[in-house]
C-alpha cells in the first residue's frame, strides 16, 4: 500500500538530489562545488555576513561551513576576520576574486537549476 506522505518525500529527495547533482556538474568548470558556491552567493549580495548567521543561511554545521570557508580562503574566494562589535563573532567577507569567480558561474548555475526544477525561462545574469 502507497503512503501519499512518504511518496511526496520521496518525491522531494529525488528532486533535491538532481537538481544537486545538475548544479554540481554546472559549477565544477567553474572550479566550485554547491556549498562554496552558495556561500559565495550570500557573501554576494552584501559583502560579509557573520559565521552563524551564515551557517543558518546555506543550512550547514558549524564545521561543515567552517570547511567551506577554508576551502574559500585557500582560493582567494573569501577572508575571514575577528567581528569589530563583538570580538567573539567571525566575519566571513568576499573578495574581488571570489565576486569574479561568483558572476562567472552565476549563468551556468541559473541554467543548471532552471533545466532540473523545469523551468521554461531563460537564465538570468
């Protein structure tokens, strides 16, 4: 007997994993996997955001996200520095190279992402 609930998540999971695995594809010329590509595009859209608020954006553990970031640092996509109001807190800011690197992979992932969900519009710059 089929379970409407469990048949929708299901549902849900497959599309999640390929559309996953499009946007992997997409952004791997771009020398950037889903998570670093996702954080870069927070960082984007206002330059720094705090670790925390960053983790609970792109829905990842602390130390999966601190990973992440590293990976960033290591290729000049992102820095990360001491919070000047409470020195508890880690910024995480995008540089140049990562902006660069955020726009040039911007269309391929639209795309990517547009052909999985099937979408009928055009990519967005």
């Amino acid at each position: 007997m089929r379970d409407p609930l469990v048949e929708s998540w299901r549902s849900l999971l497959e599309s999640h994993a390929r559309a996953h695995a499009a946007l992997e594809r997409a952004l791997k010329a771009h020398e950037l996997g889903v998570s670093e590509f996702e954080v870069l595009e927070r960082l984007a859209a206002g330059d720094q955001r705090r670790m925390q608020e960053l983790g609970e954006a792109v829905h990842l553990s602390q130390s999966a996200l601190s990973r992440v970031v590293g990976r960033l640092e290591r290729g000049g996509l992102a820095t990360r520095d001491l919070c000047p109001e409470d020195r508890r807190g880690v910024m995480v800011c995008i540089t140049d190279a990562g902006r660069e690197r955020h726009e040039a992979a911007l269309p391929a992932y639209r795309a990517a992402l547009a052909e999985a969900l099937g979408e009928n519009h055009a990519p967005q710059p």
